[in-house]
C-alpha cells in the first residue's frame, strides 16, 4: 500500500459504524480534472450527480459547470 493512501484499518471504520451500507472505495491516478470525471462515471456507469467533490478554490483551472453536475461538499 503506497504511504499516502490511508491505512486499511481506517477503510474500515464506516464498515464498522454503519454494517448495513455499503461504501466503495474507487481510487485513480490522475489528474483531476472533467475528463477524469467523465471517465471515472463511465466506467463506473453511474450519474455524474452521484459523485462528491470538495470545494474549488479561485486558482483551479476549471469551472464547477465543466464537470456536468458533480455535488460540491463545502468545508
């Protein structure tokens, strides 16, 4: 397991909390970006609406609409 992804222990504690939900854990390498979106909800074959990202500063290189309805998760 790479240093910087989180330990497996910690992959489990929503497992734990919460038995009767299942939770996903999809990682990929890349550069964030619509693109990356678009071919993660593909391959996946969800709703792009169904899929969280975190807040956007003023320096990213994207606006929230080239991602195609993703949800924001504010801090």
């Amino acid at each position: 397991m790479r240093a910087d992804l989180p330990a497996l222990f910690l992959l489990t504690v929503l497992d734990e909390a919460f038995p009767s939900i299942t939770v996903d854990l999809v990682l990929l390498q890349g550069a964030f970006s619509p693109s990356l979106v678009d071919a993660f909800t593909s391959r996946l074959e969800i709703a792009t609406s169904r899929c969280f990202v975190s807040a956007m500063d003023n320096d990213f290189p994207y606006t929230l609409a080239e991602f195609g309805g993703v949800r924001v998760v504010m801090d």
